[in-house]
C-alpha cells in the first residue's frame, strides 16, 4: 500500500486539513525560528527549523506531514521524505457545507453555497433571476452583470448548479445574491439530481389514503390515480405550471375543480406566494369532449411565450373528461414535438393507441369499468391524493358529477350515501344542472368563484342555495321553452324492427344560440319520449344542418360501426363521428342531408329492437 | 351622590391622570420613603410613608387620590379611605388623538391612530394592504407578519377598525405602517361608522344644480337624479369600482360618456391616481339594449375573481340606455344573489317588476315623460350633478343624443338651443351616425379615445372634423350601398286596412356582417318608403332568417300585444319579441318562417290605419 | 466699428469670461487695495486701486477689462471709459457643457445638462418619467413635484427640451433627476431638432448591403426598401412602436418574420430592455390581404389609449403582404386623420390613389416587377437592411415565401440555390404549408414561437423538422379528406370558348370551419382538375353562399373587369370584388345566387380559351 499525499486545492483552508496527514507544498519563506510553507494559496504552516530534513530553496516543492492545527489556526508541520514513486498524490477539494433552500431563513447576511436545479432564469431590467429548486425548497437567486443582461449566459433551465452568495431578505421574500455560479457536469450533476430527484420522489409521494367509498374500479385504479396525483404533486414542488383542461360539462367541472381545490391548497401550503396560484395552474374549459387542435395550439403558443418572456418551465398538461380518445391524438402529437408532460383522467372509452403520448392514463375502462364510474368521481379521490386537507370541502363532487352523467354504476349510490344529510339527490342534480346552465353562458371562461359557489366551496350556503335556486329555475324555463318549440315538429316512424325512430329537426324547428344547446336539447326531446313510449324502443336523431345526434334505448345500436359503413357506402358525404355504441353523433356535408338522413334510418332499423 | 373612583385602563398612560381625581391601584412595592402603586401596568406613582394609611401588603388593592403629577411624569399620591358601597368605579379609556386620513401628509413619521372603514384587502407577497377609509378620504394602511402571511385575518372587508401606526411616506404615497389594527364592535363600531357616513353623506352629496334646459319631465325626475349621482359619487369616495353598461349606440354612448367624464374628472379632484380611473371605471358596450345575461355572467366572473384576488370592492353596476324592462329581470335575478348595487338611467319603457332590484332608477316615463327624453340627454345631466366643472365639454351630448334617437321631445329644442353657435342640429346629426359607424366596427370595444374624438372633448377640434366628416361620408357610402342591393328586392302589399306593407328579405338580398346592419338596415328602408309614400301608412318588415324587425307609420299597431297573440296562437313557432308600440322586433324558429310571416301580415292588417 | 462690452448673463461663472474682454459691472464694495466688481450674481473682480479711473458709490455701473483671469479664479479688472453710444452691449450666455446621453454612466453623481426630444411621458403614482432622445440615445428623466402630479405640464410629447438634472442609476438602468426642465423655442429648438435628426439619419440609415440575389427588380426597389428600412430603424431609435400587419399566410408571415427579427435583434443591440421588444413591436397577422376597417379600428383603440395612459408614441404601422390596393382605402383615411405613419411592402397589383396615404411604398410592380417577386422576399432584404446581423438565419424565408405563393419569377430560383444544401424546394414548400395550416388554427395569433420553430430560426432543428413533419401530414390528411369529400360533387361544362368549367359548391358539398378553408380548397380542386385536363382550358369556380372563388388556367380572364361589368348590369345583386387578371373572387347577396353564376358563366364563356 503506497502513501497518499495531498494537496491542497483551491478555496480550501484550514478546516480541510486533517492532521497526521502528508500535504505537498511549497516553500514561501524563511524565519529564524523554521521554515514556512504555503500548502495552498491561502494557507500555510510552519516547519520548525528542528523538524527540516533537506536544504530547500525558496518556491521549492517539499512534502510535509501536519503535526498539529492549533486553536488559534495555526499549523505546525513536519518535513518527511518520500522516494519518488512511493507515495501517491491526492487533491483535497475545498469541502463546502452545502445549504439547504429551506434553512435559507436562518442564515439571512451569511455566505451560503447551494447545489440546486434551475427551474425558471427570468432577465429582468437589472439582475438575472434564476429561480432554484434543490431536494428541501425552491428559491431566488439573482446574479447581476450588467443592467438587463444575461448572467451566467452558459446555465440553461434544467442545469444542475452550484450557487454560491449571500443569503438575503429582499422584500419579505428569501433570496440569494450570487457571487459564482457553475454548471455541474456528468456524475457530479448526476449525484445532485438524484439527491434532488430522490427528496422530490418522496415529497411528492401522495399520502396514504383509502378511497372514500368501496369499489372494485377505483380499487384497481388505485395505484394509477396514485400516480397520477405524484406527478401533480411534484410540479407543483418544482414549480412546473398546470394547465387543467377539462370538458366543459358539470362531470368534467367536478373533476377539474376538485383538483384545482387541492392544488390551490397544497401550493400555498409550499410557501407558496398568495397570487402564485394565478400563474401556476390554469384552468380551462374545452367545448369538445377531446383536446382540441385549437385548444393545443392557443395552449402552446402562450406556454412558449411565456417560457421565452418569463424563462418558466413547460407545463403539465392535465386532461379531465377527456383526452382517453383517438380524437385527441392530433393534439397529442403536437405535445410530443414539444416534449409536454401530459397526464389524463377520463371515462370515455379509451383507445390504446394515445397512451404512448401519456405519462399516466387513468380510465375506469382500463380496469373492467365503464363510463358510470365518472371523471368527477376519479378526480375528488385524486384531489384527496395531491391534498386529503381538502376532503371535507369537495366529498359531494363524486354525486354531483355522477348525477349529472346519469350514472348507473353502484359507487353513485356510495357517494350519495357517503352526503347522507347533507345533500340530497336532489340536490345533486341542481348542482349539475347549475353548472351546466351557468358554463353554458360563461363560454370557455373557468368561471372560478360563480363555480365554488354553485358547488358550494365558498363557505357561504345561503348565497349557494340562493344561485342554485335562481339557475335551476331560468335553465327549466329555457329547457321548457325549448321543448315547446321543438316537440310539436318531431316526426316519428315506426321502423321494421320494431323500434320508433324520432327525427327532431334542431336546425330548422329550435332556437339557436341560446340555452339549451343542440346536444341538451335533443337529449331532453329524448327524455320526453322514452317517457310517453315507455316500455318502447326508442331512437332519437336530432338533426342539425349537417351534423345529427343519436340517442337510443332498447335499440342494440353500434353507432361507431354504422358511421364507419356509411363513411364507405357514401365517399362524398364526408361523414365522420362516433361515440358510444348507443349514444353518439354523426358529421357530413349539408347537401348530402337527406341521403345521409335516409340512410342512417335504414341503418338503424337493421339493428335489432331489445325486449325491456 | 356617591365618589367616583377611576380605574385606569391598558395603554393609559400619565397624560390620562387627573389631578384630584381618586383611583384604585395595586401596591406594588416598597421603599424607605414610601409605597409604589400601580395604577396600571404602564403608570405608578409614590405614596409618600406621610400619606400612608394603611397597613398593606404587596398587590393588595388600595385607593389613591393624585395630589399632583410632577413636570417630570412623577405622581404624587396620598391614601383615601372609602366606605365599600358609598362609591362608583369608572375606567378611564386611554385618550386617543386620532387622525384624519386627509392630515397624514402633516404627520409623517409620528405615531397616529384612526378609526375607519375597511375598503380593501390585499394580500402582497411581503406586507398586507388594508385600504381604509375615514370620513375625510382614503389610504393605505401595511401590515406585516411574515412574507406573504395575510396580517390580521380576523378583520374583514367592511369591518370598522382601530389603526396604530407611523405615518409614512411610500413611492411618495402616504401609508400607514401598521403596529396594531383593532375590529371595533357594536355601539362603538356604530358611532365610527355613523361618523363616518355622515361625513361621506355630505362629501357625496351633489352640488346645488339646476337643469341646463327648462322640462317639466327633467324637473320631475331632478330627486331621483340627485339620488344617483350621489351613489355614484359616493361610489368613487369609497374606492367601489363602477361598471358602465350601456346600449352600443349613439344615445347609449352620449349617457355613458358624460357620465365617465365626469367620473374620471371626480376620480382625479379627490387625489386619486393618476391611472386609477383605468382600475375603478370601466365602460362596455352591450349589444342588447338590456343587460343581457350574458354580460351579467362576464362581469361577474371579473369581478369576483378580483374581489378574491385584489379584496377590491364588488363593483356598482350603472345600466344606461338600458336596464328598465322585464328583459332585464334574469341579469338582475344574479345581480341579488350577489348582493350587487345596480342604478338605472333609462328612458326605454320600464317595467315596475324590475324597481326592487334597483337602488335608484331614473326614467322618464315614471314623470309621466317618454322615450324622448333620451338616455343621453339624462346622462348629461347626471354627470353635471355628478361633476359640475365638465359641463362645457359635454354641454352637446344631449342634442347629439336626441337627434340620433330622432327624439319630438321638445327638451331637443332646448338642448340645440343651448349649443347655438357651436355646433348645429347637422353637426350634431353628424357625430351620432359617426358613433353608430365607428361603434359597429369596435363591436363591444369602448374606443375610448376614438369616442372622444368624435364627441369632440379631446380638446383637437381639427381633429374631430376630419375624423366625423370621414365617419360620416364612410357611413353613407355603405348605406347607399346597402339600399341599392335591398330596394329591388322589397316587396309590396296593399293591406286592407289601406295600409302599405313592406317585406324586406334581408337574409337573401342585403349585406352581411358588415355595416349598415339589420336593424339599421330595414329602418333606413323604411325611411325611404316613408318618403316615397308620404301621405300614406307604411309598415316595413326586414326579414332575417329566424327574426323579423318592424316599423310602422301612420298604422295603430301594438307590437307587444301582436306578439303575445302570435304567441299563443302558434305553439311551436318559437316566438318572442316585442319593442314599442309602433317599432319592434318579433324572434321565430327558421322552420316556422312563412307561416309566421303569413301570420304576421295578417295580424298588421288588422290595426287601422290612421289617417296622416 | 463700435466697441462691444459684454453683460455677464444669470448662472455664468469665472469659465465664461474672456481675458481682454470688456464687461459692465456694478461695484460692489471697496477695500484697501481696490474695487470689488460684480460682474453678475456669481462672479465678481478685482479692480486694483492703480487701475481705477473713476470715482464710484457702491451699486453705481462700471465698465471694466478683464487683464486676467488667475489659476485660482480671481479676475484682475482695468477701468475703462467709453463714450455713451459708442459701443454696444451684447449679453453673455451660460456656456453649458452639453452631455450625450450615451455618456451617461460615466456621469453618475453630477450635475448634466442634456438637450433632447421628449419620447414619452408617463405620469406614475411618483414623479412624471420623460423619455427623451439626443442625438446619441435614450433615456429616463425622472421629474417629482408632488405624488402623482405631472411635473412641468407645458411640456409636450415631441417638444424640444433642455433637462438640468444628476445622472443616478436606478434599478441598474440610468436615469436623470431632473431639477429643471425647459421648452426650447423658434430657432433654439430648431437647431437641437435639427442635430438630433442629422445625428438620428446618420444613425437610422442602413448599412451598405447588396440585394442577395442578382435581380433587376429587387435592384430598382433597393432606393425604397433602403428608405423602409430606414423609416424602421429610426422608429427603433426613437422608441416609436411598430405594429406590423400582414397578411395570415406563408408569404406574409415569412415577410413579416424576417423584420420582426432583425428589429428585435435591432432593439437589443441598441440597449433595449430585453423585455422591450414585447411593448415596442407586435405582429398581428390579418384575415384578408388588405387592411381592414376593423384591424385599423383595434389597432388605434388600443394605441390611443396606449398614447393616454403611458404617454406612448402613435405606432409605425408597417404593412405587408397587403396595403397595395385600393381597398386599404377606407383604413388609410382613417390613419391620415391620427396622423399615423404607415409603410407597405406588398406584391399585389397596386393602386396609385393610395400613395398620398404612406411614407413609403415597396412594389415590385412599380419598377416592371409582378407578383412572383412575393412580399417574403421583399421582407427578407429589408430585414437584412435593418440588420444585416440576422440575414443567415433568414436567408431561407424567401424560398419558402416564392414556393408558397407559386412565384415563376427568376428570383425565386436564385432564392433556392442561396440555401442549396441546406434546405431543397420540398423542404421549402412544406413549411410553407406548415405555416398556412398552423396560421389556420392560431385564427389571428401570432404564434410567435412557433412559427420560429416552423421557420427553423429557433435552434432546435429536430424539433423544427419533427413539427414540419407533423404539421405537413396533418395538412394533407385535411386536404385529401376535403378532396374526397368536394370532388364527386363538381360539375362540369364546356363552354363555346373551348374552356372547361368547373362548379364546386362549398357551402354544401365541403367541410366548413376547419382547414383547409374555402380559399385553399377551391385552389385544391382547381389542381387537381388542371392535372387531369393537361392541355386543356379550365376554369374553377368555388361556390360559397354569398360568395365565389375564381380560378383559371388557359382562359384570357379579366375578373376585375368582368366583376365591374356584372355590378352595373346588375343592380340589387350587391356585387363586389377584384383580384387578379385570372384569380379573384366575387360577393354577392345570396338571394341572387342562381342568377350571378349563370352571368358569370356566361361571362367567362366569352373570354377567349388561349391555346396551352
């Protein structure tokens, strides 16, 4: 085993020196009393003139062991020699006391070095602000060169660096000045990461809940909607910004609210700034049940500004009650180029084809559900996962989104008991239809406060059952109204098999532009008429100018297999859509109305009439 | 009639001792030359052993009288001896000196104490905001806890609170740093609030005016006008913003623009920032000439997020040109819920069913006026009751606005008299055709400065002649435009009332989405069968798809009762409608066109024919 | 020739007098040795007792020479005598030291006087900030009288102004306090607005660059394309916003992009804020190829307001890809009464009327040029000539812009070979439907980021070829499924000319609202039917409602006459339109559908078919 010798690097003082250690130095000066020896720049020893061996001149190389480091600091040190090829030399680095971000606070004037990820460089008209996410927090560092110049032009958003500066308080917040920064590089930058990405692992780690009602759906979910809630959880924590898209639909409000509630809480409970919410996460509702080529396009033209302008991470893109479907796979493309995180709860059948554009994919289908465990439901339990603080606040969502999709899965029932006394069925339903009236007229707008109301999170029931009240009853009126309007124009045709298949023409016979649109609308002439046939089949188109809508009972439809043999039978018609096996629409060109109209009747009545 | 003996409170202090007076006190401790007494925890005085009288021990209860307080603070006491019973205790509350806001400015960095009203909160990322009113003005008062932590949150938007702190100045802004804020409750709370209300009572109270014309309607309507612009002015001193809705047109532009010159000019008299106006005033456009709900729901979702957001105020909403019908009641329906001030400066038909969602609603008809008396011409003379000093500028408004609603008031004499000399009834013709172009083009924009402009209050009357001579020749260029593609299409019928009647098929033969639009386009129609057919009467019809626009001369319809006959009579039509007497509009499915149309004529045919 | 004595002026100092100059003086006092005179406020003499010749009281006049002035500052007098009108009195000014405002920095801490333009004027909740520029930059001059009050309210934007104030920095951006403001007027003024526009030319003009390809057009457009590019770089200089309005397709993005580039580049080399760019320059894409009544109504509402608010300077507005034709008339009219600066680089068929309206108007055919020198060629120079900086990385904007618009100009082969190797004419042509099919979904947006990514000026090639990729297969899915759609529904007719005519009706045989639109779909018809009749005449016309689209190969067309001729013969069909000898478009009402194809047809039927 061969001898180690050290030498001192840079920066290092006199706390890196271990005594009874070899040093290589080099000889400064001479006293009467020894010989003094620098061991770096900024240290040196003295060899007492009884412990020198050799004959050295000034700026000579010698190897010294240290005999001792006394209180006072100074070194006492004895010459040894070594045969050339013996010993092995060694660099001692300057061992710096890393400082964590959340102990900041408490060394406010102090020298401070930092190993950090960079998660936001803002230039601002003086210093550079980078913004620093290491494994305890997320802070300011400002680096100042030049007015509104680029410090450390070299450090990119993602870099792993080492900060060094003084911690300082600049308008009530924790902020580093920086003195130096670096960029760390290969495993050096690869031990911080993980140190950081470890600590974010288990912060971000959901807290360990049980789902609020039994099921065997949401069980099976479990670990995915686990999941999901980690990656929200540490966005947040990394000050990665949300975007919430969700369908504008009461079920869809349910969902997206429940997480906006607990997202809103959690990152305030980060030492998060007040209004930070406001940048941070993003709520947005989308007219189609899938993310629209528009709604991808306006999200990504203001992320990247903003990431240009502001230096602030891409977003996370979170999809409720929708984003399951081949329709959003336009979308998803163009998240890829762009390499977006998306994650998605949704209850429409899936397709399989869009989950490699997902970091996580929860759908009740994937496990043997169906459409009747809702977006609603799935997504207040994954709110209780990023955040169970807020579980009192949003329990009803679950009823209120399940009643609102008709749902018929027995974990309704759950929920609804699971509110026993504090809202009725009833209840419920005014709920989802209050959003669904009020959405109507808010358009695209989140509507924030107007929606806590109606849900009732704003800890002020008189003023909710006051705007429920009122909305039920001008959404009634117009549905009424509507209906009025509509029904005595419906034809009806009883088909060979057996079934009455009613055409409500929407374009010509209901009012536009207003509350309730086509959809609602032909689903209440629906209603109405599985009503008065009751123990019937009954199918309902409602027709619009070149789009219809198709709703069936007793029918054994598969509207998705009909569009797709029509879209063959009539090239020219340019016909498209989908939807469930029962409920769904249908798209074409408004010349080819009629024939399209004719033969989706033919179509329908080849498919056989259920007993009820 | 028994002693009174005093009890000093906490925070007292020498100044609030009275020579004379008695008051009990706790022993406190000894010394050779006597006893101490506490009077409270701040203030204690000396017992000289000569005026002892009895044996006590340390904290024992004893009765003092104050011989003298010295130069020096020092307190002289001497013992009494009272018969338990045969006196009263009173505590003496610390003398406060309290400030008025409006002399903060003469106090900077001295300790003041104020009693005011809480009329924003703001939560910063360093200190709270309070924003406090007295009844001598407004200003900022900041507390701080912790970075970001809300400072007191037991005190309210609307509380009456107690402030200490030192006066200071801020970016030249006086504020207040807050050492301690107090929720003043009940009685006191009243007597602060009371004080404070009378002096905003008298501040908002408008100036002795008269009517710039001689209206026996103006006149009857003077209290109720008074009255709003006094919650207007009372809106402005209490930092309420003021949303501004009016009718898109002329006369609806002339109300809303006096109304906020006004505003902005008293906005700024009462030291208001600069920008202020840009945070507190915002003037909209709407397309309906009532509060469409629609707009009710946008300016709700603004508004609660900024009261979340900023603890600004809910806003006053001042309908004008609008506001006074039944078609008003949904929007007012959701202004209750939330507890909203709406004010009403109309001169539309008004409805009593909407009086008890409104403070204040001014309409001529109420004074047994009528549409005549138009939105602008009340509007004028609101914002001279408002704000005296901008009369001058605005001195035209009423005339541009009667002329563009082709008022037979004969208050538009008086208002053309008045601006004789300056700009005649073409001119003033002029301006409103321009407001009408340049408003279609700006859809629900104000156009602020454009408006200006056009109105001529920008002080660039150059300017504003080339801009409403350009305006103008544009406007006419595209109704002579519009006129020769409709005029071949229109069809006549000699109704056997005498009657003409005129079918103008706008869907197929005019111009779309571009300016003249439907409205404007079938009146301009009208106007020339009017000409055409001078001495006879002339009903014109423009026919949109699903709508139908009516105007009448010399025929005496009822539009409304038309309507609600159609109404009855064919179920399934879809219909809704109505307007004045003679000018109305009628809504329709598509699919119900000819037979409504049918109907319609049928229906005109029936009201005689007046003789011209 | 009269003797002339000088009158010391207020604020001179020792620095200002000349040795052997005669001045008028006052005595002030005496001594043993001589006279003090006062030779104003400031300055005062010796006058040595030997050198005194008259007998004067304290205050009495006195002429005197001055011997010396002493290193210390002293000043020896000699009296002299002078006849009474034999000389004359000329005041003395204070000699200023003028600073550069360039020189700013190295002033911190002193007292500077600067004469300059006022930019900008901003009033803050503080003090009023001019903006002001010399002949060397742009800076802040902070001026406070009392919170929130405009200090020096005489002074104008544009006025000429001489600033006394100290030289600080401010948040790390230099900023003068003002301690004294003054107009300049007549003469004074005129010679500093004269050397801030000498030094503002010398600095605005373009550098000395040459065309990148050899073309006679470009080389007759160079004059007013240097003159653009110029008028753009002063705008830079002077802190003039720019708006830039282009057309919503490649040609005109590509245009666009390639200024908005260089002036970017232009105002950070020239010390702007780097967030500057965001205020200063905005890119809005227009629907149509012209400037429309309501893009110029957005665009002075919110500058107005702008120019109220922040005291900002109106905008250059820089048109491209449209502003040539006579319909940009209505809105340059508008722009003349704002007095608005407005430049135009466009291909399209130009109309003199228009020319009173602009500062400058680059045209290819003004010098014999025609459409195929497109307008992203045009750009491109003009960039390179605002900032010869950026030319590699736009090099390949006007190769993408040609193939776009199909250009057959010999410059648009020239353009290719310049990026050979680096990008083929297919490369060039997809993104150039990339960018239409993106511009598509981002409505009127400009996307700006991604559209760098399309353009590959973003430095992230992968990505840039992944989103072309995605974005061209995108696009022709879209067109392929129109096509499908569209094509069995052409009808077709051969006309007596020989030509063969083709009628697709989009209204009702064609995907409406999503791409590709109608413009890009009846062009998509109309190749596939020129593939299909090789040598053949063929004529396409895209039937919209209200609307057609005409295209034609072979056929001698003339549409704007043809469009002219149905106009007059036939009234109440509300034709309108234009476009090309053989591409245009045609409005009508559609009431008169049916009857204006078949005149067209009949019209068109009379153009000769020329021989392919």
């Amino acid at each position: 085993m061969t001898d180690i010798v050290y030498r001192l690097g840079p920066g290092c003082e006199v706390d890196d020196i271990v005594e009874g250690s070899m040093y290589i130095g080099k000889v400064q000066g001479f006293a009467t009393f020894g010989t003094f020896v620098q061991l770096n720049d900024k240290t040196k020893g003295l060899l007492h003139k009884s412990n020198v061996l050799t004959d050295k001149q000034e700026r000579d190389s010698i190897i010294v062991l240290v005999n001792q480091v006394r209180p006072n600091g100074n070194i006492d040190l004895r010459e040894v020699i070594l045969q050339e090829g013996s010993y092995e030399t060694q660099l001692v680095a300057k061992k710096v006391t890393l400082t964590k971000l959340s102990d900041l606070a408490s060394k406010i004037g102090r020298n401070v070095t930092i190993e950090a990820d960079v998660v936001q460089i803002k230039q601002t008209s003086g210093p550079t602000i980078f913004t620093i996410c290491d494994d305890s927090g997320v802070e300011d560092a400002a680096a100042f060169t030049e007015a509104g110049v680029r410090s450390y032009p070299e450090v990119n958003l993602g870099d792993i660096v080492r900060v060094f500066g003084e911690a300082t308080r600049r308008n009530n917040q924790m902020q580093i000045e920086v003195s130096g920064m670096q960029v760390l590089k290969g495993e050096e930058a690869d031990n911080v990461r993980g140190r950081i990405n470890r600590a974010l692992e288990a912060r971000a780690e959901p807290p360990e809940v049980s789902p609020m009602v039994k099921s065997d759906v949401i069980e099976a979910l479990w670990p995915e909607m686990r999941k999901l809630a980690k990656i929200v959880r540490r966005a947040v924590l990394t000050q990665q910004p949300i975007i919430i898209r969700h369908h504008a639909d009461a079920d869809g409000i349910c969902a997206a609210v429940s997480v906006e509630t607990a997202v809103t809480q959690f990152i305030r409970d980060n030492g998060g700034d007040p209004d930070q919410d406001n940048f941070l996460l993003r709520r947005s509702p989308s007219k189609a049940p899938f993310y629209e080529i528009e709604d991808v396009t306006r999200d990504l033209d203001m992320m990247l500004k903003d990431n240009v302008r502001f230096g602030q991470k891409l977003p996370l893109i979170l999809l409720m009650d929708n984003g399951s479907t081949e329709e959003d796979m336009p979308s998803y493309k163009m998240t890829e180029v762009y390499g977006l995180d998306v994650i998605v709860a949704d209850h429409h059948h899936p397709d399989d084809t869009i989950d490699k554009y997902l970091l996580c994919h929860v759908n009740p289908y994937h496990v043997g559900g169906d459409f009747g465990v809702t977006a609603g439901m799935l997504g207040t339990e994954i709110a209780r996962l990023i955040n169970p603080a807020v579980e009192s606040r949003i329990m009803h969502f679950p009823a209120v989104a399940g009643v609102a999709d008709r749902s018929e899965a027995p974990e309704l029932d759950s929920y609804l008991a699971l509110i026993e006394g504090k809202y009725t069925r009833d209840e419920c339903k005014d709920m989802a239809l209050s959003l669904d009236y009020e959405q109507y007229w808010l358009r695209f707008n989140d509507g924030r406060e107007i929606v806590k109301d109606i849900l009732n999170i704003n800890n002020a029931p008189e003023r909710h059952l006051k705007l429920v009240n009122l909305l039920v009853t001008e959404a009634n009126l117009a549905i009424e109204d509507q209906m009025n309007t509509m029904m005595p124009h419906v034809h009806d045709q009883k088909l060979t098999s057996g079934a009455n298949l009613f055409l409500a023409d929407m374009e010509m016979f209901a009012h536009r532009f207003t509350f309730p649109p086509p959809g609602k609308s032909s689903g209440e002439v629906h209603d109405i008429l599985c009503k008065k046939y009751v123990n019937e089949p009954v199918v309902t188109l409602g027709l619009g100018p070149d789009f219809a809508v198709i709703r069936s009972r007793g029918v054994r439809m598969n509207i998705p297999q009909m569009v797709r043999s029509m879209r063959d039978e009539m090239p020219g018609a340019g016909i498209s859509g989908g939807g469930h096996l029962v409920v769904g629409s249908i798209k074409f060109v408004e010349g080819m109305r009629t024939q399209v109209i004719e033969k989706m009747v033919e179509k329908i009545s080849q498919f056989p009439a259920a007993s009820l």
